[in-house]
C-alpha cells in the first residue's frame, strides 16, 4: 500500500510529464510520443491502479 506522500509525489510527475508531453506536441510534434509512457505510467500510479 503506498501512502500519501507517494501518491502525491507521482500526481506531481503525472503534471510535470503532461507538460512536457504538451510542450512536444507544440512544438516538435514528431517526437510528443516519446512522452506518453512516462504521463500514463505516472497516472497509472497516482490512480493506484498498478
């Protein structure tokens, strides 16, 4: 079971990784992908669905 601090510190990476995944679609949307695994890795976690 993970505690709060882990689940607040993964919602952190989800947010920080939605914008850089954001950011690569703007501006080099040829390489936004390389971001999706670690936004859905992150939320998956911070949903405590792994």
């Amino acid at each position: 079971m993970e505690t709060t601090a882990d689940k607040k510190k993964y919602w952190l990476y989800f947010g920080i990784s939605t914008v850089i995944t954001l950011g690569l679609l703007i501006f080099a949307n040829e390489w936004f992908w390389a971001g999706l695994p670690f936004m859905l890795t992150y939320l998956v976690q911070a949903m405590d669905k792994m």
